[in-house]
C-alpha cells in the first residue's frame, strides 16, 4: 500500500538521522537524572515511582519537552522534501499527496514514538537491576502516553509542513502551536473564558464544563489527564472517566485534523 | 493511443508566463526530445505531465487519462527522471530502489536495477555520499523500475561524464526497443540526435518546430557554412562577398570569413573576395552542426551558422535553477 510504503521509507529516513540518537541521549539522561533525584534514602527501600512520573517526568519531560521534539520531528516532513527537491523523486512514484502527508504523520510519529520508548528504557533497566522497589508496570505505562503525546505533536507538525512552502515557514507555525499549547493556554484560556462570561451565562452549560472542554481541548492537557488516570488505576473509570474519554476524543482530533488541512492545501498548491 | 498529449495549455506563475498556448502530442512507442535553451518552460511542461503543477488553461493527456485526476494511476505506469531532484542522503542506493519498487508494487530485484544503471558496486553506501552523475543514475534507476509504459526524462544527462551519457543513450534505445514511449527534454541538442525519433523545440513557452531531425535540417535549409581565411578580413571584403547572389550571411571571426551560402556560389564568393583585394589563404566548407541548427531555432537567427565550440555534450548543472524552469 502505498501509504505505507511512505510511511516505512520516512520511518527509515528519520531513525537514522543523529537527531534521533541525541533524542534517546537526552531522554535516558533527563530520567536519570529525575530518578536520582527521588530516590530511596536511608531505610526506604521503596522507590517512588508514581512520584517520579507525577511530579518529575510529567511536567518537565513529557508536557514540556515531547511536544517540543514532536514539532522539530515533524516540521521539516513535507516543507524540507519541497524546498530540497525529494519531493519530485518521491511524487515520480506512484504517490498520491495523501499518502505523503499521512504516511509521513505515521513514519515520523513511530520514530518518535521509537526514540521515547528508548529513552525511557535505558533508565528503566537500571532501576529494574538495583535493588529497590520499581514499578515498572507503571512507568513503562506511563511511557505509552509519552508516545502518545508526541505523535499527536508530530502530526500537528506534519499538517503546518505540508500548508508552507518553505522549511523556516513550517518550522514557525510549529513552534507557534507548541507556544500555544504548552506555554500559553492557560493565559489564553483565561482570556476566552473572562471574555465570554457574559454570554456564556446564556448558554445551557456551565463555566465550569467550558473549563473542563479547554482542559481536554489542549492535547498536553489531555494526555496529563490520562496520565493522572492511569497512575491513579483509575483509566476509564472513577470521576474523571467522562473528561477521560473527551480527552481521548480531542487527541484522536488533533492527530487528524492539521494533516488533513495541511493537505487541502498542499493538494492545491504547484510544487 | 497517444503517450502525451496537451491542447491549448498555458501555465502562467505571478508575473511571468512559463507555457502559452501549447500543443503537444506524443505518440506511443516513439522517442521524443523535447528541446530548448534553459528557461523555455521544458520543466514546466513536464511538471504539468506529472501534476507536480496545474496548467492554468488547457488539458492534458497523459497515457489516454487527465493528468490531474489520474495522476496517481499515470506515474504507476510511466517512470520519471526529474529535474532538479535530490536524494534521500541517509538512504543507501539499494533502500531507494527498494523504496521505488514498494511504490510500484511489482516484483523487481533491486541489485538487477542497480546493476544497469551502474551502481551495484555503491549500492550499499549512502545516497548523501554520491556525486551528482550517480545520483541521476540512482533516479534513473528508480524510473525504470517496472518496465513503465512512458518514461519521463528531464535532462538526464545533466551531471553525467561522457560514459555517463553514452549509458543513459543505450538504456533509452533499450527501453525504446521494449516497446516504451520515452520524452525526454535536453538543452543541448547533440544528446537528442542519436536517439530521437522526433524533436519539439520549445521557446519561451511555445513549440517552435516539431519535426524529425532530418525534416527539421531541411526546414531550417541546407545549412553549409564556407570558410574562407584571407590575410585581412576588413568591411570592403565583407561587402564585397555580401553583394555576391546566393549569399545570405557573412560573418567576420578573425581573418576567416564565415559565408553561408548556395552550395553553387562558392567560387564566386572566393572570386569576390579576391577582388576586394584579399589574399585567400585557405577555404573550405563545413555542415552545419545540429547546434546550428538548435541555436537557430532558439535564438530566431533565420540561417544557422556554424559555431566554434558547436555540439559541446557537456552539460553544466550550475544553469538548471532558472525561475520557470524550476
């Protein structure tokens, strides 16, 4: 199939680019070091694990730091083919458009996902091997939604690509949603809501179920409170299985909307 | 069935017009050049046949389908060289054939396609690590992949040494022989000549001339250029032979005077510098190169004549990147 042929020549592409290898670098190295810094001391030989994921992994390296390394992975996918000149022997075979900016949201969002897993990994062995007590269960858990998280960057990164022309264009619209979601969205959301408290009070729902939609509607914030399910057993259950569930929603939304309005207008565009 | 066929299409870019107007029809089974200077619309022209670019007026016709509606069904038959291309460079050569035959989905071993394009040995290295004459080789080879009813060749000799560029002529007649429609576009005519079955040369977005390249020798005249080196070529000699009937250009290049003429007056011409008080030193008479006869069309001069450096196959990659052209 020829999405997948795409998919599986980019795949191949990226994971042999340094940038990968330096992205397993960091990632064993920024666990790492969060793992000695809450490690047992004196008698405790219980490690805190969820406290590892929650307090330290969480906010610094997954909401933080993945959807950084999702927009650098993605934003060059169709924008660097175009002004490099790969595209023209990528769209001499039997390609449609499409398949290019679907089977490079695929390639790309599995290296990346590829990359996390290992750099994940490498520091979940060590903790396997020392002598404390690891929930390993839960972090590598917790690593799926890491991935997760990433290739819903990439993808949003992906559609940005294939909309520009050009690579520094691309690159701009990336970090402009990584801003917005990671940086800004609290200040943004604020804004909305103090903005439309008037009208809002017309509507047949409450401010506090607005808050809850912008909560989910942020793919970071959507994945932390699947995160925060999961590490608390409570995945698909318990009070938030409802906000769980949008949040799943809005993931699948913005992993397939950007491509496909990037698409609109690649598929429009002269090359 | 026809191979290529475009009406009435004209492409226009902001501010510039690439294509105006153009008819073009290949027929099934033949070897088209398509020829003309650098910034005629050859690479626009093929873009539209490949739907890389949408033509602004005008259809085109690619194996008996549209090319915008059916591009993805056209490029799994035909095979495509393009201009201005660049590799994967951290594939190897062997992974983007690889790639080339997933694509296509058919059964191919990819070290044969290497094999005939010359890369077997490098097959292994990485893309990013070949010269230019290997990448056009690796593309070649990804074009061929499939036994494609068309193949589509945008100056492919472009980067190619001498042994380069009698491969690629070999694999052409090959691919032709099999029964393939192969339209390939070159700015330098003496690349087309060997192979050829008909030539199209575009200028400024239109088709100039469309003939063999016997008919397009006649068209253009019988094309004989006389050399004749005297002692001191000044404007009374010129003159002189400018005055003689059956004369129609006379060109100045040092002390050799450069006459191109009926083949009957060529005494004359020798008679009427003599008479202007020239010594003539040495004469003779040379064919007109299909340069000539390229740079005739391209560049409106009515009558070819012959050039110093004519039919030069070397081809420099530095002039592929002009604005309509990319």
């Amino acid at each position: 199939m020829s999405l997948l042929a795409v998919a599986n020549k980019d795949f191949q592409d990226t994971v042999r680019s340094r940038g990968m290898a330096l992205l397993v670098a960091l990632f064993s190295l920024l666990v790492a070091v969060f793992a000695y810094v809450v490690r047992p001391q004196g008698q405790a030989d219980q490690f805190a694990t969820e406290l590892l994921l929650s307090a330290f992994v969480g906010p610094v390296l997954v909401t933080g730091l993945v959807p950084l390394v999702g927009v650098v992975v993605g934003y060059n996918a169709v924008s660097g083919e175009r002004e490099s000149g790969s595209l023209k022997l990528l769209l001499s075979l039997p390609h449609s458009r499409a398949d290019v900016v679907f089977g490079k949201v695929l390639g790309r969002g599995a290296a990346l996902a590829l990359a996390t897993f290992a750099g994940f990994l490498l520091p979940a062995l060590v903790l396997i091997v020392v002598p404390v007590t690891f929930n390993a269960g839960s972090f590598l858990g917790y690593t799926v939604f890491a991935a997760a998280l990433g290739v819903v960057f990439v993808a949003i990164a992906v559609g940005c690509s294939a909309a520009v022309a050009t690579r520094q264009r691309a690159l701009i619209a990336g970090i402009g949603v990584y801003a917005l979601f990671v940086l800004l969205w609290g200040l943004f959301t604020g804004r909305v809501i103090g903005a439309f408290s008037g009208p809002v009070e017309a509507l047949p729902v409450s401010m506090a179920q607005i808050r809850t939609f912008l909560d989910v509607a942020n793919p970071t914030s959507g994945i932390e409170v699947l995160a925060n399910g999961f590490l608390a057993d409570q995945l698909f259950s318990g009070e938030s299985a409802n906000q769980q569930v949008s949040a799943v929603a809005m993931l699948v939304f913005w992993t397939l909307a950007p491509p496909l309005a990037g698409l609109l207008k690649f598929d429009r565009d002269d090359l | 069935m026809t191979a290529i066929e475009l009406r009435g299409v004209t492409k226009e870019f902001p501010g510039v017009t690439a294509v105006s107007d153009l008819d073009l029809t290949v027929e099934e089974g033949e070897v088209y050049g398509f020829l003309g200077p650098n910034g005629a619309g050859k690479s626009t022209t093929i873009d539209m046949v490949l739907d890389f670019v949408r033509p602004t007026e005008g259809t085109v016709t690619v194996l008996g389908r549209d090319a915008t509606v059916d591009s993805v069904e056209i490029r799994r038959r035909t095979g495509v060289l393009p201009d201005g291309f660049s590799v994967y460079e951290r594939l190897s050569g062997r992974k983007h054939v690889e790639f080339a035959i997933e694509s296509k989905e058919v059964d191919v071993d990819p070290d044969a396609v290497l094999e005939r394009v010359g890369l077997r040995e490098d097959a292994d290295r990485k893309a990013g690590d070949y010269s230019k004459g290997m990448r056009q080789r690796l593309a070649l080879g990804m074009a061929l992949v499939g036994e494609p009813d068309l193949l589509i060749l945008d100056e492919p000799s472009s980067g190619l040494d001498p042994a380069g560029v009698k491969d690629m002529r070999e694999i052409v007649t090959a691919e032709a022989d099999r029964g393939a429609t192969v339209f390939f576009s070159s700015h330098v005519l003496a690349q087309v000549e060997a192979v050829c079955d008909r030539v199209g040369i575009l200028r400024a977005g239109e088709l100039v001339a469309e003939d063999s390249i016997e008919g397009l020798r006649e068209a253009v005249g019988d094309g004989e250029t006389l050399e004749v080196t005297v002692d001191a070529a000044t404007d009374d000699v010129l003159d002189a032979v400018r005055a003689v009937e059956g004369v129609d250009r006379v060109d100045a290049d040092g002390d050799t005077l450069l006459v191109s003429c009926d083949p009957g007056v060529k005494t004359r011409v020798i008679a009427a510098a003599e008479d202007a008080g020239a010594v003539v030193d040495d004469f003779h008479t040379s064919e007109a190169s299909l340069e000539d006869l390229f740079l005739a069309y391209t560049e409106g001069e009515g009558v070819p004549t012959r050039r110093e450096d004519a039919g030069t196959t070397t081809d420099e990659s530095a002039v592929r990147s002009e604005g309509v052209d990319g």
